[in-house]
C-alpha cells in the first residue's frame, strides 16, 4: 500500500486463508465502477479441513463485466498430477456467490487464476533439466510440464489460456540465491507457480436459437465485449526469501463499458479551510441499495484503501434520497486538516461495500490555527520566524 498509493492504486479488498493472500488495488479513477465486491476461500488440505491449501477468490463488476481473481495452492510433490487436476476443479466448481447471474467462477466474463499449482516436469531426469535450463533450451520442457499434459485430457483446462514459458523455472530454489536446490531431496526444477486466464466461452445455439436466428437482425456479436491481451509473463530472480520466485504477468483489458456515470455525484462548496465548517453536496444519480449508515470520507490525494480517510461524515439520516436530489452536508472545522493540501472526497456504501462516487480533486487551504499552534512557521514581512 505503501508503495502502490503514491503512484494512484487503492487497496479495493483483500483476502487471506493462512498463506494464500490476494489483494486487489486499482487506480483511484476506476473505483466508483467496481461494483458487487465478494470475496471467498475453500480449503482443500487434509480432506478440506486445513486451509494450507485450496484458493482464495475476489469478484467485482469492472464497468458492468463481471472478473474473478483465483489464488490456488495445490497439492505438492511429483505424483499428485491427477490430485492437482482434481483439486483445481473442485475449488472451480465449489466457490459460490450471492449473484444469480454469477453464481460460480466459471459464470463470469473473465477468471484470472494464479498461485502455487505445483505442476511439475516429468519423465526427465534432473541432470537434463538443469542442463536445458542452463543452456537457455526451455522448450526441450515444456511438452512434459503437467499442466500442458494434462490440459489435453481436461476440457475445462482448455478453456484457460496461459502465455509461453519463455523463463526459468520458479522453483525450488536455495533461499536468498538464483541456485535450484542443493538440498539432499535435490528437487527437480519446475513451472509450479503459473498465471492463467479465461473467457467465458459462447453458450453454443440451441435448436430454438437457430430457428431464432433465421428471422433475427442480430449478427451474432456481444454487445458489451471484453479482450484480454497478455503484455508480459515472466518471472523476478532478485526474490530470495522463498524456495518459489515471484511470477509476474501484466494484461491489457479492452473493454466496451456497461455505464460510465458513478451512481453519485459528490463535491465540495465554495473555500475548505479548518478556520470555518465546510459544506459538500451529493446527488444519487441511480437507484441502489443506499442506507443511512453510508458515509462520505475525506481523503488525502495518494490515499490507500476506503478506510484511510482523514475524517467522514455520516449520509443524511433522516430520510433516503432521492434520486437527482442534491443534498448539503456540513463538515466541522475540527475535522478539517490544519495544514491543507490536494484532497477529495469519496461516497462510501455500507451495503456494497465500495466507493461509489468521487469528487474531483480540490485544494483544502492551509488555516491560520496552523500557525497559532506552531504547525507551520508565522511569516512577518517575508521572513520565517
């Protein structure tokens, strides 16, 4: 968070189940269009009772398109190929939501899967491995990597893409150095740490939809499509704290939005300064779930996550909005920073549990009490005292 804020991503959501975590962020611009956040986790380790293995899941809508984000851990060691295979589809089919239209990760639009799946190499010796991989010959591997091989007996392996394995091996390495194992196991080197992506396949025609077809205009094409193009697969071999290095991959989305007005319109009224109260206005622009326990925050520009908020004041109480109603809110000059700075404020639902609308970003001036409590130095004819 630390790092990610000051170059404009927000922590969206996170979950953890023991040593499988994932976090969202993304940039401040795109959060009023997530929507409908869910997270989930199902444990696979001895017969589903022990959480060191199995997947960690976040869903949202990204502008109407529903993405699912899936951190796996699965069964380790060289034999349990069919085992992975297994696993891998019952944490598919057994992770469900609350949407009746996603009701499983399979339903939505684009699943991004990655983690510890543990596929190894087999057939080939250790000496061959390390000698293909020192000389630069990954592909010699490749046809023998369990995931490729299983992928031609698993129809819902086919459906994920992966791009090509153009680095090393990710594992298992000495700790804090680029060495493979030197253990007494002496591990063989392997592609365990992979990412994977899918497209919801067409529902193919049914007999009533060709007959449909034959009267229809439609040609065929999805209103709202989604892309997904893979810039970048590759690994970090600076990482020593692990026996796995770090896989990354970067993506491009091209996507044709569902909507693209926030569902509430925020901003602040006149001068911000904490020598007065202040006043905000917010409208709701479409119909959700609002609540009286809603909340507008005021945030320090480079903020981390919905929670790092200055100060926030609660929603009207007395009634639900309106839609397209503006309604005023008044904001304590105890709550506002002394000393100013770029700030903005976000309209925070309880019941979705995300920021729905943003202010642009405006300036809070820096208040006299700033100088009167010695916060900044008093300036006397262009001189700091």
């Amino acid at each position: 968070m630390d790092t990610l804020a000051p170059r404009g991503f927000v922590k969206v959501t996170s979950i953890r189940m023991q040593g499988l975590l994932l976090l969202v962020f993304a940039k401040q611009i795109h959060l009023p269009f997530i929507r409908k956040i869910q997270t989930t986790y199902i444990r696979t380790g001895i017969f589903g009772y022990w959480g060191n293995k199995g997947g960690v899941t976040v869903r949202f809508s990204f502008y109407g398109h529903m993405v699912c984000f899936l951190n796996c851990h699965l069964a380790a060691h060289m034999n349990y190929a069919l085992q992975r295979v297994d696993e891998f589809e019952y944490i598919l089919e057994s992770q469900d939501f609350d949407l009746s239209d996603t009701p499983n990760v399979l339903d939505h639009k684009v699943v991004f899967c990655l983690g510890d799946l543990n596929f190894r190499i087999a057939d080939h010796g250790l000496h061959f491995i390390r000698s293909s991989i020192n000389s630069g010959r990954l592909n010699l591997l490749w046809t023998k990597d369990q995931l490729t091989m299983m992928k031609k007996n698993e129809p819902f392996l086919q459906e994920f893409e992966e791009g090509p394995l153009n680095f090393k091996p990710t594992y298992k390495f000495d700790r804090n150095s680029d060495t493979y194992d030197t253990s007494g196991k002496k591990r063989k080197p392997a592609w365990t740490d992979r990412i994977l992506w899918r497209i919801k396949p067409k529902p193919l025609p049914s007999e009533d939809d060709d007959e449909k077809a034959s009267t229809s205009t439609d040609d065929g094409l999805d209103e709202y499509p989604l892309l997904v193009a893979q810039d970048k697969y590759t690994s970090d071999m600076s990482y020593g704290v692990s026996d796995h290095k770090p896989v990354i991959a970067t993506f491009s989305l091209e996507l044709r939005k569902c909507f693209d007005i926030p569902l509430v319109h925020i901003s602040p009224v006149g001068v911000w300064s904490a020598d007065q109260d202040a006043l905000l206005t917010y409208t709701i622009q479409e119909d959700f779930m609002s609540s009286t326990w809603d909340w507008i925050g005021l945030y320090k520009v480079g903020f981390k996550s919905a929670s790092d908020y200055e100060t926030f004041v609660w929603v009207r109480e007395d009634e639900l909005p309106e839609i397209n109603e503006v309604i005023q809110i008044s904001v304590d000059k105890d709550e506002i920073p002394l000393l100013g700075g770029q700030y903005v404020l976000g309209y925070y639902s309880t019941n979705m549990q995300s920021i729905l609308g943003l202010s642009a970003n405006f300036q809070i001036l820096e208040s006299k009490r700033a100088v009167m409590e010695g916060l900044v130095p008093e300036n006397v004819n262009g001189v700091n005292k």
